[in-house]
C-alpha cells in the first residue's frame, strides 16, 4: 500500500495530532539555519565568540539567521514537550506502540541535547559556566565519572579542545542520531498505525486490539493523503511563521560577555529548558544535591521509558485516567513555577565572605615589592576561594604557602592564557573542609549551584572566583 494512501482512523484528522508533524517541520528547519551557520561559525576557543559578534553586526543578515536558530530551537523544545504530553493523554504509549513511545523519548532527549550543546556554541558566560556544571554532573557517575569528564572536556579541564568536542557533537553526532530515530518514528507509525481517537471505555486488550483497529480502518477510516496531511501542512506552517516572527521581533540571543573565568561578577543562567533545575538545585538542601544528581535523572528517565510497560493495556481516554491527568498538571505546574523563579529572582552570591578578609600579616611580611604586587593581586581576586594559604592540600589542589609564590609577572602570564584554567582547592575559614573546585569532582557542583542560591549564609560562600587560572 502506497505510503502517502494508506488510511487512518477518521477522528485522528484533528488539531491534537498534528505536533509530531510541526516539530519535523521545526527539525528541518534548525538543520537548513545550522548548515548556514557552520558556514561562518569557527569552533575555537579564540575565535568562536567573535564569529558570533560577526554574525550579529556584520554578516548580511547574520543576526536573523542566529535569531531564526535560537526561536526554532526552543519551539523545537515546546512542541515536542507537548507532543509527548498528548501522545500520553490520548493512550498512544499502550499497546502495540511501545517501541514508537521509547522512540519518542530517546527523540526528545536527544532534542535536549541539541539544545544544551547549542547553548554552550555560543561560548560566552553562559556557556562557560553551563559546560563546567554538566561537566560537574557527570563526574558524579560513580566509578567512570573521571572518565566521562575526559571525554567530554577532552580532558580534565575546560580548554580549547572542548569547544571542538561540543561542536563536534552538535553538529555531527546528535544529528546523525536524531535523523535515524526520526526515521525509525515514522517507521513504526506507518507499520502500526495512527493512534484511535480515545473512546471513554474502549479498552486496549493484546488479544483484540489489531483486529478491531483493522476493522474501524475498513469501515471508516480516511487516506493520509489529502484528508490528514491538510492539518499537517497547517500546523507546520504555524509553528515555522511563529518562529520567523519571533526571529525578527526579539533578534538573536547572546553572546552575553566573553567566556572570561577570571570575572567573578557575573550571573550566568542556562536556556528556558534547563530554568527549572537550574531553580532545583538552588533551593534544595546541599546534602541532597549528590543524590538527586545521580538518582534523579536517571530515575525519569527510566520511568519515561517504562510508561508503555506499566500501562499498556486498559483504558485510552484521558476522561478516565485521573492519575495520569493529575501527574501530568503535577509536573507541568512544578517545572514552570520552578522555571519562574529562575528567570525572576535576583540571583546573586554573597561577595564579601571570608576571603575578602585581609592577608595575615605573617605571609606578608619581609617580601620584596614584587611579592607585595602579587599579594595584593591574590587579596583582590579572592584567590582564596580556591587556595589554602598554607596548611596541608592534596594532590589535586594548588597551595599557596609561605613564602607567598605569586607575583605580578605570574599574573600577567596568566591573563594572557586564562583559557587554560588549573585544578584548585576550595577553603573554608577554619581549613578544616574542602572542595575540589573542578569539573572532575561532586564539589565544583556544589560550589557552582551556590552562586544562584535564593539565601546564601554569608559565612560560609564568599566570590565565586571561578578558576585558580589567576592565583596559581
């Protein structure tokens, strides 16, 4: 049976079916945006932040371009969020279209993916400390956590070669994967069908489903073609106008300030789609945070894709599902007051905590002018926040003892190459805890989170002086 004849049950010719088609529509689009825009984007670290600017002020119509990738980008996001909140509504997860849902959930991580790497290509503030915190969260993963920071980074600290890896990943392998599995998607709803309308009390049993599907397709079922692609056409028309108004209403998003980490006054924030962990993780407890980074996620997602395993059969309409409609307003409500608070509240770290206070006077006295220089570079970029000053450190921290080993030559050295940060410790006022301030441990994570905290105890959380590039 020709692909574009084969029938369909009446009732799905409606508005509620037709966001797959729009988010395919907005997928060709950021892949047509894309491919221009790698025309002119340079992956480096030096460079792709002026690309950037280029784009937005010089390139004929560059701006539009960005702006048009960004607003499809996030509609991308949008409708396939509500795509798959329908599918579930409507009962299309249950059987026999199991594997079209897990599909559809590796789509849309995958659709996430894409995003957060699109954030990090703009290589400003954002993207620096977006990079650094995934990379944070993926050094949790117990046993290969150093690994997968390797892998990601292209080695243990972020540098050049990991804009390469980014642009690698978002321009190639996602891609790639995205395009297969929405070939697979589509595969399996023309093999197994468009999903019934849901009747209240039409039940989905394994033994009988397929031959009362077939028979409601013989009786009154309609071709695809004309009668359902009509709306299709529509929807991704709407959802590609919508976008291209958008773009040039509000512009491009970004580059906001140089990917710079030796500014310690800064906001940084992610995308809207990450606003509500963002707001998660700066509000919950610290001792929590580790065990919501490693189980939670995971946790979703596997319960994502276990959906059409734990209900797959029995009632299809929404009318008759209250705990599905319950949970879905539940998640809904909670990820978008979450996600208000994140773009509303004004973030901020406390910045005069104890590392503001003055340098003993022990390490100063008795040194040459030079080391005077580099003292007072140390006392006022907090270097502290992530030195000892004296005392004992481990392996993987820089301490800076007595006599003082820093000078202005040191710190100028450092400013011209303060992409290639270095490994640090974080010290409390009594030394008698640290953190490891780096993508490779759990304590970058829970340092970095702080700086969006709603109350920050001033006691405890001083400048959130990004890397010790400026004090080793």
């Amino acid at each position: 049976m020709p692909v574009l004849d084969h029938p369909v049950p009446r009732r799905t010719a409606s508005w509620w079916y037709t966001f797959g088609s729009a988010t395919l529509a907005l997928f060709v689009l950021q892949i047509a945006t894309g491919i221009c825009l790698a025309f002119v984007y340079v992956p480096s670290a030096d460079e792709a932040y002026k690309s950037l600017l280029h784009l937005n002020y010089e390139a004929p119509f560059g701006w539009y371009l960005r702006a048009v990738h960004f607003w499809g980008s996030n509609a991308m996001v949008a409708v396939m969020t509500l795509h798959m909140i329908q599918v579930f509504l409507w009962g299309a997860h249950k059987y026999p279209r199991e594997l079209t849902w897990i599909v559809g959930v590796f789509l849309f991580l995958c659709t996430l993916g894409m995003a957060f790497t699109g954030q990090l290509m703009r290589w400003d503030q954002d993207a620096y400390w977006g990079l650094g915190i995934g990379a944070s969260i993926a050094a949790r993963t117990p046993f290969v956590g150093q690994s997968v920071v390797h892998l990601i980074l292209g080695g243990p600290i972020i540098a050049g070669g990991t804009l390469s890896r980014v642009f690698t990943a978002h321009v190639f392998l996602i891609p790639g994967i995205l395009i297969a599995l929405v070939g697979l998607h589509l595969w399996l709803v023309l093999r197994l069908g468009v999903n019934e309308w849901p009747m209240p009390g039409r039940l989905v049993d394994r033994q009988t489903y397929r031959l009362r599907y077939m028979e409601e397709i013989h009786r009154d079922g309609v071709p695809f073609v004309p009668d359902v692609v009509r709306k299709d056409m529509v929807s991704m028309a709407v959802a590609v106008l919508l976008v291209l108004a958008c773009a040039a209403i509000f512009g491009p998003f970004g580059p906001h300030g140089v990917p710079d980490p030796t500014i310690i006054d800064t906001a940084p924030k992610p995308d809207f789609y990450f606003l509500a962990l963002f707001a998660l993780f700066a509000l919950l407890p610290p001792w929590t945070e580790t065990a919501l980074l490693l189980i939670g996620p995971p946790l979703a997602i596997a319960l994502l894709l276990a959906v059409p395993f734990l209900a797959g059969t029995g009632e299809k309409s929404w009318k008759r599902r209250p705990v599905a409609v319950l949970g879905v307003i539940l998640i809904v409500l909670t990820v978008t007051t979450l996600a208000g608070l994140g773009v509303m509240v004004p973030w901020s770290p406390v910045m005069d905590a104890w590392s503001g206070l003055p340098t003993p006077v022990e390490y100063v006295h008795g040194r040459t002018a030079l080391e005077l220089q580099g003292a007072l570079v140390v006392q006022n970029k907090q270097c502290r926040n992530c030195h000892s000053l004296g005392g004992a450190a481990t392996a993987t921290s820089r301490q800076m003892s007595s006599p003082v080993p820093f000078s202005i030559a040191t710190w100028n050295e450092f400013v011209r190459t303060w992409n290639v940060p270095i490994v640090s410790q974080i010290r409390w006022p009594d030394a008698s805890t640290g953190a490891i301030f780096a993508p490779s441990s759990p304590g970058w994570w829970r340092w970095a989170s702080r700086w969006s905290r709603l109350s920050i105890r001033s006691g405890k959380v001083s400048s959130w002086l990004t890397w010790a590039s400026i004090c080793s």
